[in-house]
C-alpha cells in the first residue's frame, strides 16, 4: 500500500506543525484537522493514506474517532496510528481495540514515525 496522503487529527496547533513539518521533508501530502468531528467531515471528502490521530481533544476524542472510522464500510480500510500524551499501556491496548494499527507517545520522535509509516506501507 502506497502511503502519500496523511491526516494529522489534533487539538494543538503546535504539535499539528510539527507533524506536518517531519512529514513534508519526506515528501507526504498532509492535511489536518483540529476535532474530530473535522476529521470524520474530511475523511469522507477525500479519504486519506493514514490518519494520526491525537486522543485528548475537546468534542469527540481519538479514541471514539478511531472506533467510528473501524465501523465505518467505507473508511475501515484507512489505518489509523494514534499519537497520544497518554502513555499508560492500558491506553495503548484500548487504542488498539477501538481499531488502530499502532500507537506512538508524544513527543513523537521522527525516526519512529517514519518507521511506523514505512511498516504500514510494507504491510500493503
């Protein structure tokens, strides 16, 4: 699977640019949104490659977003990796069931990213 298009989904514009700014030099096309009521609204308009989604944000959060991207027959075959503050592995396992591929913890390090990216891409 040919990974180009990627939606950053977060509430922080500074941690969106930093996303953005890693995934440009590389060569991605991103768009973002800051909700994720944005997101399900963007992701039915032009469904991205990959989907980074955040967990904390105001309205729907990652987790709920993720779940409803799963369920949806349309969407399912977007993988999402969440990126989160929350570090705990309970979190990791339960973004794992809601439907996510992987899970990075904020800060996010490029290399890992780029890795996670790379595997996904692998994965086909």
């Amino acid at each position: 699977m040919a990974i180009q298009r990627i939606l950053i989904v977060d509430d922080s514009p500074t941690e969106r640019y930093y996303l953005t700014d890693i995934l440009v030099q590389h060569g991605y096309i991103v768009d973002t949104a800051d909700s994720g009521e944005e997101a399900l609204l963007k992701l039915r308009a032009e469904k991205p490659d990959l989907i980074l989604m955040d967990v904390v944000m105001p309205g729907a959060n990652g987790f709920q977003v993720t779940r409803a991207i799963a369920r949806d027959p349309v969407l399912k075959e977007v993988p999402v990796i969440i990126c989160s503050s929350k570090d705990q592995e309970t979190d990791r396992i339960w973004g794992m069931r809601q439907g996510a591929r992987d899970y990075l913890v904020k800060p996010v390090k490029p290399g890992d990213l780029l890795d996670k990216i790379a595997a996904l891409a692998a994965l086909g």
